[in-house]
C-alpha cells in the first residue's frame, strides 16, 4: 500500500503506542494534497474515581482528529462509556482534562439503546434537540427532515416508534443526534443489539454519513470486526482501572463489503484481537491464582 493511499492522520502513527500520560500533546497539523487535519480535542490523564471508591478512568489519554473515526475498543467495564460521558459534559472528571485546540464543537450522542419516545412520531423524535433550544416544529420542519434524508427514513417521518425496526429506531436516533448538524458524534455501541446484516449494513451508512456531515466520530465497541471496518484509528482499552494501552492505525482508503474479506482486514484484525486480549492477561492470571 503507497502511502498515497492512508488516511492523512494515519501517516507515520501505524501500531504505535500513544503518547505517555505526562508527555505534552502538540496540536499537530497536518498537511497533505491540500488538506489540512489537527487535533480536535486532547484528552489528558484522564481520571474517574466514584464515590464508592472505584476507580474507573486512570491517565487515559488519547486525541482526536478532525474529520475522523476512532473506536474505543476494550472489555466490558474498562471505562469507555464513561469517558464517552466525560466528553459529552454529561460526568465529571476527577482527574486531568480535556482540552479543545479549536473550540469546542456541537456534540451529538447515540447511546445504546435508542431511547425514543414511544408517543412521539418519528418527526417529534427527531424534532426533540431543537425543541429543548427553543426552535418550534414549523422552523425547525427543515432541519428535521434533512437529518431523515441523511439516514434514508425521509419517508417516515409520521410513523412511530412501535411501527419501525430495531435497524429503524436507531436511525431514527442517529438522525436526532445530527440534526442540528454536530462537529463530533459520540456513539456509545450503537449498533450491538442488532443482527449481524442489520449491523453492518448501519456500519456503511454511518461511514457515508460521517462524509457527508464532515463530522469527527468516537465510536465504542465490543466488536474488533466493526472498528476495523469503521475506524480511521482504533485505541484499545484495558481495564481495571480504564486506560488506553494501544493505538492501532486502519490504513485502509475503501470501505466496502469487499474489505471484509479482504486478506489486509484479516492480518489487521487479528493484530488488534492480540491487543484485546493482551489487555486481559493479567486479570486471568489474577484470577487464576485464587
């Protein structure tokens, strides 16, 4: 593969670790054939401690580029939702930050479970973001049915939730979470109630999604398989506490069905399975010596 051929944030950042916790990030810049790619946030030795004294979140840090998809990848209860939430303003760290070399930008979430109401119509869903920011239904009837359009539901705007398909009702909940048009989207494993053709055909209508909004994506999954499909760059995470331990680049330019198959897919999975399991060596052992 020339480099020709690698997404701009992936040159010279192939299976690297990333950089220790105390190690200053530069807001690096990068220019290739024109375009221009830099940090969109920085997260620094993060840290989440509850009051119950669980520590989920230790020195994790990582960043995020313009424009791209990065999966957190790792084993239930390694702190991805949380740091998620932690990005979102939805918690609050106990330790380090998080910085926004450009500002930040408007944030759309899509949790794991749709979370629709089941009384509204598929417009009233949609319509809900704009409604809590004071826009009414008639001003906002534009903006809603665009974000339709953009997750191919444009023609069900007045049908109901109990009327859709578990691939339907999280479209619908990906249309609410871009319909006032997001810099970054989080997506807490939005896809891993569904069934395998369901999932993977949302994976390819998330990838043209993410191009037509231009939008940044942090995307948690269990799923080694839809983060090598999906991720521009894959972090992997290890638990007890959470922290992330490995950054894995996805050099690959086309994402078809073709690439599932795909003899480069396979190796760059299996790399990344290594990795998981990596992360979980030393809970096995610790458990085997009880």
């Amino acid at each position: 593969m020339q480099e020709r051929d690698l997404p701009l944030h992936a040159i010279g950042c192939i299976n690297r670790q990333e950089k220790p916790p105390g190690q200053r990030f530069l807001c690096r810049r990068i220019a290739c054939k024109g375009l221009v790619m830099s940090h969109l946030l920085v997260a620094h030795a993060i840290e989440r401690r509850f009051d119950n004294g669980v520590l989920a979140l230790e020195k994790a840090s990582f960043h995020l580029e313009q424009g791209e998809v990065l999966s957190l990848l790792g084993a239930s209860g390694c702190g991805k939702s949380t740091l998620l939430r932690l990005i979102a303003d939805l918690d609050v760290a106990t330790g380090g930050r998080i910085d926004w070399p450009g500002g930040k930008p408007k944030i759309g979430f899509v949790f794991q479970d749709p979370t629709l109401m089941p009384w509204a119509t598929v417009f009233d869903n949609v319509w809900l973001p704009l409604r809590f920011a004071g826009v009414s239904r008639k001003a906002a009837e534009a903006d809603v049915r665009a974000a339709l359009d953009l997750v191919g539901l444009e023609d069900a705007a007045d049908l109901y939730p109990r009327e859709l398909s578990g691939g339907m009702r999280m479209r619908v909940s990906i249309a609410r979470a871009v319909v006032d048009r997001p810099g970054l989207l989080l997506m807490d494993e939005p896809f891993a109630a569904l069934d395998e053709i369901t999932r993977q055909r949302l994976n390819a209508d998330l990838l043209d999604l993410r191009a037509k909004l231009g939008a940044s994506v942090l995307f948690v999954t269990h799923s080694v398989a839809e983060a090598t499909f999906l991720s521009d760059r894959i972090a992997v995470m290890a638990p007890r506490p959470g922290r992330i331990v490995a950054v894995h680049a996805v050099p690959f330019g086309r994402r078809d069905e073709a690439l599932r198959t795909d003899v480069a897919y396979a190796r760059l999975s299996a790399e990344v399975s290594a990795s998981l399991r990596a992360t979980m060596e030393p809970l096995t052992r610790a458990n085997a010596g009880r």
